[in-house]
C-alpha cells in the first residue's frame, strides 16, 4: 500500500480537501443538459447562427451545433441557453487557434 492510503486524515485536512478551490477553467467547461424536448447549454461565449433547425454556439475552444426541427428558443442568458424540439443530431468542431 502507498504512504497516502496508509496515512490517516486529521479533521482539519479533511475540511481543507472540502472546501479546497475547483481546478483552473472549470466554470468555463461548457455543459449540455437534455430532458425529453428540452436542452439546456451552459458556458457559450456567443450565438453564431440560429434558425429553426440549426444552432450553433461559439465556444471556449470550438463551435457546437444543434440540428433538430422545430426548435425555438425558451430562455436565453448571459452564458446559457435553453431549447425545446426534436434534436436530430449534434456536431463539435475544435479551434484550431
């Protein structure tokens, strides 16, 4: 077994470990959530082109596309965005800065 199995964690290192900062660029990783008729996208620097079939978010890093019918947009925030309609596919394209 290695030294850090074996070593016990004082009350104290444990609180530190839980409440300890998240990791650099978390908050900008985006999240896709999807219930039924309804997707939810967090974390998109901007909208660059939007019809009802296609959506596509410019990202940290790339641009993620939604296809589907129908689709129309529910709320729309600073940085997340919600649809509702019948998904048929998704794309991500990498930046190549």
């Amino acid at each position: 077994m290695s030294k850090q199995h074996k070593r016990r964690l004082t009350p104290q290192s444990w609180l530190r470990l839980l409440f300890r900062q998240p990791p650099a660029g978390m908050y900008r990783r985006p999240s896709v959530y999807m219930t039924g008729t309804q997707m939810e996208i967090e974390h998109f620097r901007r909208i660059r082109t939007y019809d009802g079939s296609k959506l596509s978010l410019e990202l940290y890093g790339g641009t993620f596309t939604v296809y589907g019918d129908q689709m129309r947009i529910l709320s729309l925030a600073a940085h997340r965005i919600t649809l509702q309609g019948r998904f048929v596919r998704t794309d991500f394209t990498d930046s190549t800065d």
